[in-house]
C-alpha cells in the first residue's frame, strides 16, 4: 500500500503519525483515493521554506468506539503528534476521548453538528462498521455528544448551517462560533478571538472540508455556499499551535471533483502539521 505523500521516514524518525479511520461507508475507497493523489503533491513549502516528515500508520478498521480513543492515546503515548484522516466527522467524538476534558477544540465547520437526534441516508452510512443507535451518533450530533461527555470548550468557525434549536444549544452551553460571513467581515478581530481562546492551551483543531466554499471543495457531504477560501483558512489558523487535528468529510465524487478538493484538504492538512506545538 502507498504512503500519504510517498514518505517512508518510520515511525521513529518522525514527529507526527497519520491515523486512518475508516468510519462511514466507502471510506476506504474514499482514503486510499486520498492517499495515492497524495503521491503527487509536493511536501515543501515553498514561503515557508519548511517541509513535513509524516508516519502513515495506514487503515484501520475499528470494531469499537472505544479502540478510536486507545489508537490516538497510543500516539501521544510516544510523544507524537497524532493527525487522524476519517470520511465521517463522526470520529471526532471518539478521538477526542484521548484527551483529558479541559482540552479546547476548534472546529473549522459549515455545520453546528449539534442535533439531538437526527436520521437521513447520510448520516446513517457515517457510522459505519460501528453499531450504534445512528440516529443519536452520527455526523451530525457527534459535537452535542462531547459537550454532554464534558468537552465544553469549542469554537466553532464557519459555520453557516443550524438549526434553532443547535443556535439554543450553542448559546445555552456558551459555545464560542462565528459565521462565515462575520469572518469574511471581521477576519482581523477573529484572527484575535482565535489567539486569545488558544493561548497556553492544548489544542484539538477538527477541520471539516465543508468548511471551504463548493467553488473551492465540491467533494464534500453536505456542500454549503457561502463558504471560507484558503487563504482565509491560513489567516484564521495563524500564531495557533495544536496537538492534535483531524480531518473528516471528504467523499467519493466525479475524479476530477476529488482531485480540487482532496487537493486543498492536503494543503490544508499540510499547514496543520506545521502549527503542531512542537515546543511542548
């Protein structure tokens, strides 16, 4: 099987381990796309001058949530900086329970993910092969399931699609979010919002592709126009350092489609890796 980017440094030699979640239907056909268009993507940043030295500890079917968790405690076990790659944002829930409760979470989203319950098509295909009662977990309940485990302290970024009810649930457990339409007016004042929340803080960033326009990400789950550019993402992600991030909600789509998108995820996840807290 290839590596993400062609890398074969070994777990050893590299800081940070790149942790497949297939989680949701045809998630290995949408990961193993994922990892061969990555062959061809250049692992230098040219501004920069900085390059990334990834381990890719490849797929990993898991039977139960709990082995999630046990697979990214591992990581950070070693002193290593865990990125996990899933199709469902589902895996955030779990993941995150390798982290101790007051850990802060950025989550760079279209969507609040804050139903109670919630069932359609896609959202049951994102629990997949997991046995779980898929109208109360699932993509888009997974973040009002952590802040019911303990994990209060989110910043949602981007968002653009709720519910009345999520607004309520965000606003009743005092959930940091801004619009995208506020970043696009005020990125200057979230840039800061952002550096206040994470300063001396470790920090989880859940980046969901949809987050992006369609124009620049068409092969996603649940498409919303209006949506963030590059390099507004670099401009909010400035001066942060993280510990742990995901990447979720990418899908299957015409080839074409998959290479823009899957494209800038792996830019994106480049500029994640180079924000990890590499001091600590």
């Amino acid at each position: 099987m290839e590596k993400f980017f062609g890398f074969d440094f070994g777990e050893e030699n590299s800081n940070v381990i790149l942790l497949s979640f297939l989680l949701g239907k045809n998630s290995i056909k949408s990961i193993n796309f994922f990892r061969k268009f990555s062959l061809f993507f250049e692992t230098f940043d040219l501004e920069r001058k900085k390059g990334i030295r990834i381990f890719d500890s490849g797929n990993f079917r898991p039977k139960n949530a709990s082995e999630i968790a046990k697979k990214v405690k591992e990581v950070l076990e070693k002193k290593k900086f865990p990125v996990i790659i899933s199709k469902s944002h589902l895996i955030s829930l779990f993941s995150l329970q390798a982290f101790e409760k007051d850990i802060k979470i950025i989550v760079l989203d279209a969507h609040a993910d804050a139903k109670n319950f919630y069932s359609d098509e896609k959202v049951k295909d994102s629990t997949w092969p997991l046995r779980l009662e898929n109208n109360y977990y699932n993509c888009s309940t997974w973040l009002r399931r952590a802040v019911e485990n303990g994990y209060k302290n989110f910043f949602i970024l981007g968002l653009r699609a709720c519910s009345e009810d999520e607004l309520n649930f965000l606003e009743d457990n005092k959930i940091l979010y801004f619009t995208s339409t506020y970043i696009k007016k005020n990125l200057e004042d979230v840039k800061k919002k952002v550096r206040k929340f994470s300063r001396n803080s470790k920090i989880y960033l859940s980046l969901d592709i949809d987050f992006f326009d369609p124009s620049f990400a068409p092969a996603v789950e649940n498409p919303e126009p209006n949506g963030l550019s590059y390099l507004e993402f670099r401009e909010i992600i400035d001066g942060i350092k993280i510990s742990c991030a995901d990447l979720v909600e990418f899908s299957l789509a015409p080839k074409k489609l998959m290479e823009i998108t899957y494209s800038l995820a792996l830019k994106s996840l480049f500029d994640l890796v180079l924000k990890f807290n590499y001091d600590i």
